[in-house]
C-alpha cells in the first residue's frame, strides 16, 4: 500500500534546512513529504505542478516566513499576486486539504538572514531596495491574511520548540493516515469486487456462448431425427 503524502511549503532559500527537519519527522509518522524541490524543470509551468502534487497530497504544512519567495510571470486569475509558496496554501485550501500553518519566530535557523531575502536576481537592478521592500510588504500582508482568517494556531521560537509542535501534530497526522488507509483500503476491495465480477460475469457469457453454439450445431442425428 502507498504511504500517503503531505505538502511541506516553504520559502526555500530561508527555511529549506527548517523544511528537511520537518520532512525527517514526517516520515516518522508515517507519510511521504512533497515539497517544490522535488519539481522537475521539465515538467512545465510551476502552478501546474504543485496542482497536480497537491491533489495527490492528504494534507499541506506551510512554515510562514519574513520571505515572499518567487512568484508567477503574471498575476494569478484567483489568487492575485501571490508567490508561488502562497498559491501552495491557497489552493489546498480550495481543494480543502487539511492544513497546518507554523509561524517560524526570529531564533530559528535561516538558511539566509532576513535582510537578504527577496533581493532580485539580475545585477544591475536599478532599485534593489524598493524591490526588496515590495516583496517583505506582500508578506507581510499574507500573514495579517492568515491571521484575520485564523490559521495563524502554531508558532515557533526556535529550533526546538520547532520539533515539538511536529511531534505535537502526531495525533492529527496519525488520525488522518488512518483515515486516508482506510480509504485505500475500501477503494481497493472495490476494484477488486469490479475485477472479480467481470471475471463471472465473462465467464458466464462463454460458458452461455458455448451452449447455444452446442444446440445450434446440425449433426446427422438431428437431419435424421426431424425428417423422422
């Protein structure tokens, strides 16, 4: 039987070691992590991707940074202008994917400080510091979102108090394994029952197949008994 999957989301370039610890523990409990570092460069559009990995996930787990993170070429039709680790939170929403958002307070490990986050890539950009600042605002307009909406219910401080709330999230992922296993359980025996049925049911048109062609068949016997 498939392990089920979660959708660990993240900025990556600030919090990919704080997003592997959680993978570590995930797979304690007995679920497979997905994360946008598994996406192939030849697949395509990147929404179209985390789509496709996020239906096929149980549940999403977004550690909620100070980055903004890459965002779209263009301004998304439902979301807006979002990064691409937003739209991650969104759509499983939408798709109403259990989900857990987890605060990650200044004394946690970063992958890079606060202050070089969001600059842009190309040299030369004629105003780094308005492009950073743009950047940190949306942000931080996301998390006053999370807030007003209430999915701001776990923060953590620092590394260790990290740990403690994914072990804290062991009854909720423990009962939502249970659940998902249950479903491919039942869904299994009925394909099986589907596959068995047909095998009956085939078999019984042959055998009635069989039949006719046996009664339908001209012997002597038969010429001699009708002319009889």
């Amino acid at each position: 039987m498939n392990r089920p999957r979660l959708f660990l989301s993240t900025v990556s370039e600030e919090l990919r070691t704080a997003r592997q610890a959680i993978a570590a523990t995930v797979r304690t409990l007995g679920f497979d992590p997905v994360s946008q570092d598994d996406f192939s460069t030849g697949y395509g559009e990147l929404r179209n991707w985390l789509r496709k990995q996020i239906d096929s996930c149980e549940g999403l787990i977004q550690l909620v940074g100070h980055g903004y993170g890459a965002e779209p070429p263009e301004v998304d039709p439902e979301y807006g202008r979002v990064s691409y680790t937003q739209f991650e939170f969104l759509y499983a929403g939408l798709r109403s994917k259990k989900t857990w958002v987890i605060v990650i307070g200044d004394g946690c490990r970063r992958d890079k400080p606060i202050d070089q986050l969001d600059l842009p890539r190309e040299a030369g950009h004629p105003d780094p510091t308005g492009y950073q600042a743009e950047r940190l605002k949306l942000q931080q307009d996301y998390i006053a979102r999370l807030t007003r909406e209430n999915h701001l219910r776990h923060s953590a401080n620092n590394d260790t108090e990290l740990q403690n709330i994914a072990l804290r999230l062991r009854d909720e992922l423990g009962e939502l394994r249970k659940r998902t296993e249950g479903r491919i359980r039942r869904l299994t025996f009925a394909i099986v029952g589907i596959l068995v049925g047909l095998v009956i049911l085939g078999g019984g048109i042959w055998w009635l197949c069989t039949r006719v062609e046996k009664v339908g068949e001209v012997t002597e016997v038969k010429i001699r008994a009708n002319l009889l």
